[in-house]
C-alpha cells in the first residue's frame, strides 16, 4: 500500500487528470480556479 504522502500526491494527480479530462463546456473560464495554469 501507498503511504499516506503518496497517496496524496496520487490523488492530486488523478483529480488532475478528472479536470484536465473534462469536456470543454465544463470548463468555463469563471467555473473555477483551476482551470488556468
């Protein structure tokens, strides 16, 4: 099992990938601010 820092670091990177995989309407440029980078 992951330790709990990777396991974080391993979540930051599939939330990042969920957004990044999001169709474009979903990603409005006042829907959030993760959306610029």
């Amino acid at each position: 099992m992951l330790n709990p820092k990777e396991a974080s670091n391993a979540g930051k990177i599939s939330l990042k990938f969920f957004f990044f995989s999001l169709p474009p309407f979903s990603r409005q440029p006042n829907g959030g601010s993760m959306s610029h980078k």
